[in-house]
C-alpha cells in the first residue's frame, strides 16, 4: 500500500494548501534511525558540536523571514509569537554551546587509591557518556522551541547523541524546512547529514520509539499519546528512557489578602496569562482557587471585562477546535457552574475565550466535577471559589502533577506574614516549578530553570528547558585501575581538556 500523503494545512480555514512529505514506512524509519546511529562518532568532539548548535542557531537566523511565514502559515500563531520563539530557539541552540565548551555536564570526578579507607578505595574515574541516538517527538503548539531544533534535539546534540525527529503534523513543511537548516550546519562543520532524521506519520512515531538503536525519546503532547509512548518505550526488550511532557492543569491560589489589595490587577493579570497564545500553552493556568466575598467579586469582575475584551482567534488545528468545544461544553454542563464569560466556538474556524466558575467545595471531593481538574486546551480556566482554608487543603489534596503552581500573596504575606509559606509547602509536591505573585505562562531558558514535573506533568524527573536538560541524555560510567594511557581524555590526571572536576575530592575549575 503506497504511504499516504502528508499536506500542510491552513488553520485559519481548514484547507489543505500543499503536499510537502510523505508518511514514512518501517523500512524509511530503520533507514533514518541507522544514519542518525551512524553518526555518533561524528558527536565525539566537543568543540565540533558547539560549533554545530551555533552554526544551527547562525542558519536558522539567517532563514527568519521564510521560517516564521511558514510556520504562520501552517500554525496561524501570527509573526510577532513565532519571531520571539525562533529567537528563543536560537539562544537555546547556542546556550548548550556553551555548556558543551564548559564541560561541567560530565561530571568528571576523580579519586586515586586510598588504601587506608574502608574499605580501600582503588583507582576510580567517572564521567558520562552519550546514551545514543535520541527519538524527538515534536509539540504541536511550539512549532521552533519544542519541534525539530528545540530543547530536546538541542540539548540531545550537546549531550553528543544523534536525533530523529518525529514531526508534528501540525506543521510538516515547516519540519523539513527546519531540519534542511540544521543538516547544511552539520556537512558545514563535517557531520554527516543523518545526524539529523525526520520521519513523518502516526506508524512511523511508533516504528520509531520501538526502533532497537534508539536509545531514549523525548516527547510534548497529551496525556493519552504520550502515555501510550510511554508504555512503549518500558515494553521493549530493553526498556529505554521516555521523558514524556503530557499535560498540567498548572493551579493558582489566590489569598484573601492578595484579593482585597489588587482585585483588579490579578483577574487582568490572570486574563492576559490564560488567552496567552489562544491558551495553547503547556502553562496555563487551568485552575484558580479564589475567595469568596467581596474581594473575590472584585477579582472576577475584573477578569469578567479583561477576557470579554479578548478578541477570537485560531486554534492549532480544527481537531483541537472540536475538541475544545466539545470540553467546554461538557463542563458548562455540570451542576453549580456558571460560565460570566462563555467560552466556545467564535466563527467558523476560531474559538471566544472565556472562564467558568463553581464553588470549590464540589473540586474537594470525587465526583462528576473532576473533569474540571482536567487540562482544557484553549482559551478557558475554572475559577473555583472557596468559603476557607479548609476547601483550598482540599482541592490542592486532589490534583494530579503540574509543570506549575502559583500563589498571589498579599505585600505583608509576602514579607512573611500569614500563611504564605504554609501555602508555597502545600504547592511544592504539587509541581516542578512554583510561582509567587507572577504567571507561569513564559518559561525562561536559564540554567536554574526547571520544567517538568510530578506525573502525568512529566514521566521523569527531569526538565526539558535550561541546561540541566542535557542530563536526560547521558549515563554515568567508572573506570576502575585503568592505565592513564588507556583512559579517555577527559578522566587523564592532567586534565588536557581543561575540565571543571573534582579531584580527590577538591572541586576543580
């Protein structure tokens, strides 16, 4: 049977405009999984890699114009969004060059025979080593930061480990074009081209994660397709790392006190955050617990004038469209909530954005209303209002992982009176990163950053965006009593790489 056709397709009308692929078969997947593991050796120098994620980032700048009107195109996200994500991606490419010129992600450690321990220590040198060729699975709502030259590839390639890349569907013309720019910084710089692979195609996602070469996935997208992924990958003969992003309800606390000082600011402050980019971010925040009373009133009205004052826009793809209708409506359904601002359907291919609420006494116990506790992807939050302390204990009590979690605190809470940091401890198993008094939509690429979370945030306990994210991708290995001549590098006592270390128990750098 012939592969069926891949078509780039326009958001804004639901058409298809241009054949730009084909699905790959089991045989193309094998192909490009081989070429990618072919290709390893081509990784083993440090200073070639950094210099490949530059020469990425160099191309990628050098082709804005074409990739941002393609991936407008095909995404709708409109060019000011997707120029500021291909900027970030670029600064990405180039910041694990960085950490790849440092050295410091080997975590070279060194101790020489001690045989006065106990027991005695021998001649030992550990560092890390590449896992191998690295299957990517690309975002749909991220079509630079998360797809074929994202962090996952970005970080896989610092780390020294091919990728293949399993496009979105999303946005398959942009992919090829992305992945052409990132193949001509590899020849450029004497890597072969297969250090890049691309597959298109639901079979070949599978094909892939299932492929006995691949060594470890990275995947953003749902619950349900990354968990079947998930599954996969620990099913295989020899089960392989998944570090899966599959979904975040992302809740947010809001204090009496916090309520009573700036109503206005925080229902503008949560509107803003929650339409951010149609609300297609992993980010949103879903779930905002607020007092009831005259404070909490001010706040809803103020998010009542901010979101009706947000224009439509365009979803993804109609699939998600439908499916956000069809969410809303079954939650507007539901007893005891209200919906000030309706959110659904805005004209014959955009979505209104809008927001429910409910009293959080009916979030604190099982029942119908856990679908409200279900990440909604789109412009739509669940404002759950809570009579005390006690509704709040209870609602926090029953969330799934987060990739985020926020509190608005009041100026004296947030000096250190009240329960400000009672509430940051009752929010911190909850999630990978918590907030105080900002919006977690907007995750910077800075070396602390952490984004991941307990699961079904993230299937690991890794992030995938700073530049610890290259940890995902290596394993730990000793040598024990080898001759200097004989070990690599990078574990010699003279140290002829220049690494930050730690010798016979001195941090070196």
């Amino acid at each position: 049977m012939a592969a069926a056709p891949v078509w780039s397709v326009d958001p804004r009308t639901g058409k298809q405009r241009e054949q730009v692929a084909v699905e790959a078969t089991a045989q193309e997947v094998d192909a490009a999984v081989r070429a990618a593991h072919d290709a390893r050796a081509s990784l083993a120098d440090r200073a070639v890699r950094a210099a490949f994620l530059r020469a990425a980032a160099d191309g990628l700048e050098a082709s804005k114009d074409h990739l941002v009107e393609a991936a407008d195109a095909e995404t709708a996200l409109g060019p000011v969004r997707l120029t500021g994500e291909l900027a970030r991606t670029c600064f990405q490419l180039r910041a694990f060059a960085d950490i790849v010129d440092e050295g410091a992600f080997l975590d070279v450690v060194i101790n020489h025979p001690d045989d006065t321990a106990t027991p005695p220590i021998p001649d030992l040198r550990r560092y890390k080593v590449p896992l191998g060729v690295v299957a990517v699975y690309s975002a749909s709502n991220f079509p630079f930061a998360f797809s074929v030259a994202g962090g996952d590839t970005a970080s896989a390639l610092g780390a020294g480990c091919p990728v293949v890349v399993k496009a979105h569907p999303d946005h398959p013309g942009l992919s090829e074009l992305v992945a052409s720019v990132l193949r001509r910084a590899a020849a450029a710089h004497g890597i072969p081209e297969g250090v890049i692979g691309l597959v298109h195609g639901f079979e070949a996602g599978i094909e892939l994660i299932k492929h006995p070469l691949v060594s470890a996935a990275g995947f953003t997208g749902s619950i349900r397709g990354g968990r079947a992924l998930f599954d996969a990958a620990a099913a295989r003969p020899v089960p392989i790392p998944f570090h899966g992003e599959l979904g975040s309800l992302n809740p947010v606390v809001v204090t009496e006190a916090a309520a009573t000082e700036r109503a206005e600011a925080i229902g503008a402050g949560l509107a803003g955050s929650m339409t951010l980019g149609v609300g297609q971010f992993c980010v949103k925040p879903g779930l905002v617990l607020v007092p009831s009373g005259e404070a909490g009133d001010g706040l809803v009205k103020s998010l009542t004038a901010a979101v009706s004052d947000t224009d439509a826009g365009v979803l993804l793809d109609h699939r998600m469209r439908d499916n956000f209708i069809a969410g809303v409506a079954e939650r507007t359904g539901l007893p005891d909530v209200d919906s000030p601002v309706t959110p659904g359907a805005g004209g014959e291919h955009t979505v209104s954005p809008g927001f429910l609420t409910v009293p959080a006494a009916r979030l604190a116990q099982e029942g119908e209303h856990d679908l409200l506790l279900e990440e909604c992807f789109g412009p739509v939050t669940v404002v759950a209002r809570y009579d005390d302390e006690n509704e709040v204990r209870g609602v926090l009590s029953r969330l799934p992982g987060n990739l985020t979690a926020t509190v608005q605190l009041s100026d004296e809470e947030a000096a250190g009176e009240g329960r400000g940091a009672e509430i940051l401890a009752e929010l911190t198993p909850l999630a990978g990163r918590v907030l105080v008094n900002g919006w977690p939509t907007g995750v910077a690429v800075a070396p602390a950053q952490h984004h991941g979370g307990p699961y079904p945030a993230t299937t690991s306990t890794s992030t995938s965006v700073g530049g610890t994210a290259i940890e995902r991708w290596l394993r730990p290995v000793a040598y024990q009593n080898a001759p200097q001549a004989l070990l690599p590098a990078e574990l010699r006592d003279g140290n002829p790489l220049g690494l930050p270390r730690r010798f016979n128990g001195r941090l070196e750098r």
